[in-house]
C-alpha cells in the first residue's frame, strides 16, 4: 500500500508592499495629470525597453517628449532631479530610440524632460525641467 500525503495548501512568500514603489506610482500619476492640463497627449506609460523602463511618453504638438519622472520624500540625499544621472540618461535614450524605432516615429522630433516631484504634508509639488538631457546616440 502506498503511503498517503496530504497536500499541504502553502501559499508563496509575499513581501509587504514597498512604500517607494506606490511613492512613484503617485509621482507618475501626479505627472501626467499635469501634462495632460497642458494640453499633452498621452501616447504611453511605463514603456520597457533594452533594459530600461521610460516611465511617461507624450505628445506636445509634433514632438514626442520622453518624461522621465523622479520622487523624492525626503532630501536628505538630494532632491528628485539629482537622480537622473549620466547612466540613467543613457538607459533611458536607449529605450527611446527603440521606441521611436518600433513606433514608426523615427522622424518625428524627440525631447527628454524630466519632472521632479517633491511631497510636501502629503501634496505633490512638480518641477518640469523641459530639455533636461540630449541623446547620446
């Protein structure tokens, strides 16, 4: 006779949510509301490509803008804009030629911004550096 086994019904091992993830996802979101109330188009979000990840990309007339958004709570290790480094630049505009590439809008003007987003008492308080960085490639 064989032995008998009861299954045990275990469930996987699941990590507490991470603050910071919902922080950005609240930065995102106050991000493209305000883009939007200037008259932007969203084309899309949270784009990952080559191993980056664009997190706003809009229209502004005939000018795709690729919108990297950074949050910051505190600032004690700099403010938001501090954060989009050299490396970071060149992940995010290789993701946006592969974007431009696989959209059929290679021809199209392109721009990086970037919005910062500091939360003052629980409010988001934006600062849209347009321009922020060129393509290296």
């Amino acid at each position: 006779m064989r032995p008998s086994f009861v299954a045990s019904a275990s469930r996987p091992s699941q990590r507490p949510p991470d603050p910071r993830a919902a922080l950005g996802r609240a930065a995102e979101e106050a991000a493209a509301r305000h883009l939007c109330g200037l008259g932007w188009e969203t084309i899309a979000r949270n784009v990952r490509l080559c191993g980056a990840e664009i997190d706003l990309v809009m229209r502004e007339d005939d000018t795709v803008v690729f919108v990297e958004v950074r949050s910051r709570s505190r600032r004690a290790h700099g403010g938001p804009l501090d954060t989009v480094g050299p490396a970071k630049q060149a992940r995010v505009a290789r993701a946006a030629a592969a974007f431009l590439a696989r959209a059929g809008l290679g021809q199209r003007p392109a721009r990086f911004d970037v919005v910062g987003v500091d939360w003052r008492e629980g409010e988001p308080v934006l600062e849209h550096v347009r321009h922020a960085f060129e393509s290296p490639f």
